[in-house]
C-alpha cells in the first residue's frame, strides 16, 4: 500500500492549483495559453472560479477589485512576455490603490532561457517595480522546485499583512508539467488574516485632546477605512460625537452619503477651513491636494491613522500619528472621547457655514438637473440615474467629467461598494471592476445589482469584455455617457466639416471620437440589451426596464451634449476672492 501511494504522481499546474486552494483563493481571473491553460484547468476542478477575459489588463483590474472587495488576494492568472506586460497596468494600479493581489505568470522554459525564446522576457524584474514582492523560486533540482514555489505562495502573505499590495509569481513553462511526487510535498497552511495592530495610547490620548479644542473639525474617510471595515466605529464617532465628514471617492459609503454629517456637497470650503482634520486611511496625496495651501489652512493639526508607518507624515508634519488599523483606532478614539461628556456642538459657525454651502452646491446641480434643453447635459442624466439606483447596488466608474460629476451626484449607502480610477487616475478599469463586483455581489450579497458608468472613451478601454460580461450572464448595467470624446467631442455638424478634408488626422481633434457611436450594439452582438437614449425619458424607461431584467446585462449608451462641462469648482483663493 505504502509502494504504491510513493509512486503516484502529481503535475506542476496540479500542485500550484492545490497551493492556490490552500490559501483560500476564490477567483482567477485571466486568459489562458501557453504555458498556463493546465493551471486554469487544475484550479476549476477544485472548484476555484475560473473568469476568463479578453484582455490581461482587464483581468488584472477585476483580480485587484476582488482583494479590495473580499480581503483576500484575487488571482491574475497570465501567460508569458506580452500577456504578462499587458497585466502590468493592473498591478500598478493595485499597488497604487494598496489592494491585495496575487499575480502569476508563466514564463520561459528554464532551459532555453536567454536563448530567445518564446515570449522570453525578465518577468520578475519586470513586475519588481509595480509590486510588494516578485519572485521565482529558484533552486537545481526541478522537484524541490516546485515545492518551493508552493510554499512561495506566502505572497499571499505578504499581500494582505502591512499595507496591502501586489505579488508577483513567475512560473516556468516547464513548471507546469512536471510530474511530481505527491509524497514530496507539503501544503503550507492557509495564511491567516492580518494581525491587528492599535495606536499607542498616549498618542490616542493626545488625538483625542485635539479633537476635543478643534474648533472646525473634519474627519476624512479613505478607501483604507473601507478595506479595514472601520465602518461600524467611524459611524459612531460621527454620531456620537457631532462631526462632520468627508468621504473620499472610494470612501464613499463607509457612512452613508445622505448622512446629515456628510459634507460632500461643501468638500472644498471643509478642506480649506477646517483647523482639525483626522485622517482615516487617506493619503495627503493629489486627491487631497497634498494637505497644503492654499486648498488648506496653513496651520491645519491633522491627525492620520494609518497602517504604514511610512506613510505618516507625508506632504505635512502631522499633530498626532495613530499607526494602526483604522477599525482598532477609531475604537480606541471612540473610548478615550467616552471618558468626558464632549461632544462638538451642533449649532456651532462651523456647522452653519457647512450647511450653507452644502445648500448652495446642490441648488446649483439641481438647477443644471432641471434644464430641459437637448441634448442633455451631466446633471440631468445622473439625476434621473440617482433617482433609480437602488440603495444597495454597486457603483463603478470612470471617466473624466462622468467619474467626477457622477461622484456627487450618485450616492453610495453601504461600504466598499464604490469602485473608481483610484489613486492612479488610471482609465480602462470600469468593465474588469464590474466583473469582479458581480462575482462578489452573487457569491456574497445576492440580489444586489451592478451599475457602471462609463465615459465613453474609458468604455473603449476594455470594451470588448462585454463578451466576457455576456459569456458568464452577469446581470451589470453599464451605462455610456457619451459625448463623443475625451472630456469634449464634436457633435455631427462639426465632425463633418473635418471630413470635407482630405486628410483627417491633420484636422480632427486629439479628443474627439466618432460622433454617435452605437456602443449598446456590441451589448446587442452578445446577446444582452442595449439602448441607445436621447431624451430623459428614454433614460428612464430604459433604466427601469434594465433594472427589472435581472436575466441580462445591459448597455444603455447615452447622448450628451459633446460640450458639456462640470459647473465651475468654487473654493475661496488666497486673498479671499473666489476663483
Ligand atoms: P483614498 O484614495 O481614499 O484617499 P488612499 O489610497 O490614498 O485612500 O489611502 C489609503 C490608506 O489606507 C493607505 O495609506 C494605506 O496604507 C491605508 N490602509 C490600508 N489598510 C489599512 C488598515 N487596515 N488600517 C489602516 N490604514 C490602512
Ligand atoms: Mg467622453
């Protein structure tokens, strides 16, 4: 019995699906080839999803959503040279963002490296500059090899412990069919979650001095509190406490938008006098426009919790600075601020000029909103999608004026249910974020629905994987907003005066697109439902009908006017003008 048990034999791509499933991977995302299609295969028969995508970018966004989403890394899952190149925008983004993410890459057979060979390329170099950690395990005999890897697999580790990031793991061709021994090897155990780590006391002690003598106190919320899951501690510092807060775009939601704490709607009169500011998992980086003047008071305390303690300090010297979780902080700021009876008052100037300005802001969309003129502008179309969106779905986005209008006006009620471009700016992640949404929203939140919405040049990104959304009937709503461009385009008139000559690329400009482009037809090519809407109504039927039909994906492409532009951004400059 023992002879017979030595002598079985398993295959590369066999043992690293196995390592995979021992670490509690859920999904893969990728697109197979040589050499990776055996590990594809290995991972689905052990019940790992497996999502297959049209290009390795995409994939890569959709991998880094499902460790911002779940906690755990997703998985990357690409082929040697260009398919591993075409994921490195992913893995930039996911380390720029701080998300978990396992990437694995197959390579060169060992044996023909540097010898030009098929899709050869220095991987692990290649993926060191957009990582936490890159590596092959390295060693003589091929079997020792293997096992190395495997245990290798603490890059799921090192994804989630510290500031979460991305991995990289580079496989070799040879890798994958390699029988081994299944008495030589050795699973290692599941990665546990990141140990908690709290403040030190006496700097809570101090915040929460601070906190008590601000006179116009601010609470930033970052995506950071919304990986930590802060959400249930910071509500109650809000609440119990009387302070006002901002969310940062994918901070939205951690308290709900409608809060009466929330001061969305005055963000850059908040910034720019409040004389507190508590930092929860927020960078003072160009979205927070560095914590300096003139966007900021020169003398600003801020106070930054935050789990990398490189981060502390960055572009302004802190008051105090909190080096942990944010959900362990915030409840160790919640007991201190117990121990007196304070609570910031409600009726102070403070709270008076906040909600003077909140109710400006929004007369002023509501008035853009209400304008009936065709066709129509961002205002009026994300008012009338605001209206339908149901409170719990998930809201994607990206785009220029789409993502930064569609971010006041649409509101996010639950935490970690808002996915954008993100601290790297970058455009083309809206589909792969979508994807990974729906996987997460069927497996996790049943019933909850996708919304997202798309520029119509971020759309062109990664269009084709409407496929993808398609082949696996995933009930998304993407909406294009389309104004034939990039932030501007022409309308039919103005783009056929440039046809009259005869070189276009001399005359047409760098953002236009092509007028009246019919997105919703590569929805319709696939099998799900597409819409192409002009007037409100058309929007609002289409919407409803979309949101009724949980069988199908859908695509509504809507008209805007090509010159539409954001209502002019008010904050009061250095010598007190507006500008
Ligand atoms: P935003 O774009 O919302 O402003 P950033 O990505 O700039 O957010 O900042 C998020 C911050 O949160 C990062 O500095 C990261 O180190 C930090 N962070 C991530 N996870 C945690 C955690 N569990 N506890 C505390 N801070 C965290
Ligand atoms: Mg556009």
């Amino acid at each position: 019995n023992f002879a017979e048990r030595s002598e079985e034999q398993v295959s590369g791509a066999k043992v690293i699906a196995q390592a995979l499933k021992t670490q509690d991977v859920e999904y893969i995302f990728g697109i197979v080839g040589i050499p990776v299609t055996e590990i594809a295969i290995a991972a689905q028969q052990l019940g790992i999803k497996y999502i297959g995508m049209r290009n390795e970018q995409a994939a890569c966004y959709a991998a880094s959503a499902i460790g911002y989403l779940t906690g755990r890394p997703g998985v990357c899952l690409v082929v040697s040279g260009p398919g591993l190149i075409h994921a490195l925008g992913g893995m930039a983004n996911a380390n720029m963002n701080c998300w978990p993410l396992l990437m694995i890459g197959g390579s060169s057979e060992r044996n023909q490296e540097t010898m030009g060979a098929f899709q050869e390329f220095p991987q692990v170099e290649a993926c060191r500059l957009y990582t936490k950690f890159s590596a092959r395990p390295s060693s003589i005999e091929a079997i020792p090899f293997v096992i190395e890897k495997v245990q290798y697999l603490t890059a799921v580790r090192t994804s989630i412990y510290g500031r979460p990031g991305a991995c990289y793991v580079d496989i070799p061709a040879d890798f994958v069919n390699l029988q081994v021994n299944v008495n030589s090897l050795k699973y290692t155990e599941c990665c546990m979650s990141p140990p908690i780590s709290m403040a030190e006391t006496s700097a809570v002690r101090m915040a929460a001095s601070v906190i008590r003598n601000a006179k116009q106190p601010l609470l930033i919320i970052g995506k950071g509190a919304a990986y930590a899951h802060a959400e249930e501690n910071i509500k109650k510092l809000v609440e119990q406490y009387k302070l006002p807060f901002l969310p940062t775009p994918m901070g939205k939601g951690v308290v709900p938008d409608n809060h009466p704490n929330c001061v969305g709607a005055a963000r850059s009169r908040a910034l720019q006098f409040a004389d507190v500011i508590v930092l929860f998992g927020a960078r003072l980086n160009w979205i927070l426009h560095f914590g300096l003047p003139p966007r900021y008071q020169p003398d600003v305390k801020f106070i930054q919790v935050d789990i990398c303690a490189e981060e502390l300090g960055n572009n302004v010297k802190p008051t105090v600075t909190l080096l942990g979780d944010v959900s362990a902080v915030s409840k160790q700021l919640l007991e201190e601020l117990d121990k007196t009876s304070w609570e910031y008052p409600p009726e102070s100037k403070w709270w008076k000029t906040l909600r003077e300005k909140m109710k400006s802001n929004e007369a002023a969309s509501k008035e853009l909103a209400s304008k009936k003129s065709l066709p129509m502008n961002y205002y009026t179309v994300f008012y009338h999608v605001q209206e339908q969106l149901p409170r719990d779905c998930f809201v994607v986005s990206e785009g220029a004026n789409t993502m930064d209008i569609g971010r006041t006006v649409l509101q996010n009620y639950l935490p970690r249910h808002r996915l954008d471009a993100g601290t790297f700016g970058t455009m083309g992640v809206g589909l792969g974020f979508a994807i990974a949404a729906a996987m997460v929203a069927k497996d996790r939140h049943p019933g909850q629905r996708v919304i997202c919405v798309e520029g119509d040049s971020a759309f062109g990104f990664s269009g084709m994987e409407v496929e993808t959304i398609c082949r696996y009937n995933l009930p998304i709503i993407l909406l294009v907003v389309n104004n034939n461009g990039i932030y501007q385009g022409f309308d039919m008139d103005a783009w056929k005066e440039t046809l009259k000559f005869q070189d276009p690329t001399a005359v047409v400009p760098p953002m236009c697109l092509l007028p009246n482009s019919h997105y919703e037809q590569i929805m319709t090519a696939f099998g799900g439902k597409g819409y192409f809407v002009e007037t409100p109504e058309e929007l609002q039927k289409s919407l409803r009908q979309s949101l009724a039909d949980t069988s199908k994906p859908s695509l509504i492409n809507i008209m805007i006017e090509p010159q539409a532009t954001r209502k002019a951004q008010q904050w009061l400059g250095r010598k007190g003008t507006q500008v």
